[in-house]
C-alpha cells in the first residue's frame, strides 16, 4: 500500500491532471469558465474572495520554497535550520488563517446561501470543496501540530516529491512520517484527480486583462 500511495498514485493523478485539463481544454473550451456566480450573491465575496485567493498564494508560495528547494540551497544561502522555521511559520501561518478562512466563508456561501445558489451547486462542486476541504484543513493542522519544528518534512516530503518528479520515486521516504502529513499528501493527490474536471481550470487562463476591462452593466431590477 505504501508503494501504491507514494509510489504509483501520484502518477496516476499527474497523469489525469495533465492529460485531462489538456482534453478539456481542446474538446470543451465552452466549459472553460469559473462558472461566477457573483450574480447570485456578491455581497458574501467582498471578503471570501480576497482572503481565499490571498491564501492561496501565499500557501503556494510557500510550498514552492519548502519542497522543491532543496535543504542545502538554503544553508548556502546562509540561513540555518531554526533561521527557515521561523521564517516558514511567519509566512505559513498567516497564509493558513487566510487560507481556511476565506475557504469557511466561500462554504457558508455556496452551501448555506440562498436557494438560487444551491441550486448552481453541482455534484462536482460538492466533491470539489470536500477535497480541497481535506487539503486545506491537513495543511492548517499539520503545521500547527509541526509549530516546535520536531518533524522535518524538508528530509522526508520534499526528497520524496522531487524524486517522484525525476521518475524515480523513493517511496521508503514516506514510511515514517506523521498521519497528519500522510493524509495531506492524499488529499493533494485527490485535487488533482479532479482538477481537469472543475471550476479550478480557470486558474491557468492568467486573466491579467480582467483588471483593466471596462465594467460589464447589469440593468437593476
């Protein structure tokens, strides 16, 4: 199972990610939207929004620095061990407020809202949220639980991740790391599973030019 989980899954996901946004895109560009539904309900975005995508980055950024540079660039840059857990927390937790609770918000909205957007919630969405719930809530946990620095992920996940990135999984990395971390990784994989098959496509458009368009008029009722 380990093999499967570390070994073979995070292909299987890669894969679906890869090949599936790339189907979706060429043989369903009409479906290619974030289906908005700041029609339906604008006032709820006004914070949900800002705080969810601010998050996002941040989290991404993050990510970026801790698993795919390696532990030893960052010592010869001349920062220490202690030095680059401070900075993650610093950086990490504020992220992980906004993070989760942009993600709280946008919840409230979608499934607590009005009846006109529960009825634009679809199946999918469903399984959306409940993944990205997984990841996000993991994410939070685990480096709350990780605040004393007691477990390196930078010796266990990283290595892991990068070498299933160079096609040579080492899956034996995997093998002694908290269940907190476990499921996280999981739930990674499960988002990308679905990816290609969501509103989350919109993110590779880089719709730079939604800033500088002119506003779209909307007759008031």
């Amino acid at each position: 199972m380990n093999t499967f989980l570390y070994g073979v899954l995070p292909y299987i996901a890669l894969t679906i990610l890869v090949v599936g946004t790339v189907m979706r895109y060429t043989r369903g560009e009409r479906t290619w939207t974030t289906k908005s539904s700041e029609f339906l309900d604008k006032k709820s975005l006004k914070w949900a929004g800002p705080m969810f995508h601010l998050g996002l980055v941040m989290a991404l950024g993050g990510h970026i620095i801790g698993v795919l540079v390696p532990k030893f660039v960052t010592k010869m840059a001349g920062t220490d061990e202690a030095t680059y857990h401070m900075i993650a927390l610093a950086g990490g937790i504020p992220a992980g407020i906004l993070f989760l609770g942009g993600f709280l918000l946008l919840m409230k909205r979608r499934f607590a809202g009005s009846p006109r957007m529960k009825a634009n919630t679809s199946n999918m969405d469903r399984v959306l949220y409940l993944f990205l719930a997984l990841a996000i809530i993991t994410g939070c946990a685990g480096t709350l639980s990780n605040i004393s620095g007691a477990f390196d992920y930078r010796e266990a996940i990283s290595p892991w991740f990068r070498s299933v990135l160079m096609l040579q999984p080492d899956v034996s990395l995997m093998e002694n790391i908290p269940t907190i971390f476990r499921v996280h990784m999981l739930s990674w994989m499960l988002v990308a599973i679905v990816f290609p098959f969501t509103r989350l496509v919109h993110c590779l458009s880089l719709p730079f030019e939604y800033m500088f368009r002119n506003d779209i008029i909307y007759r008031r009722k």
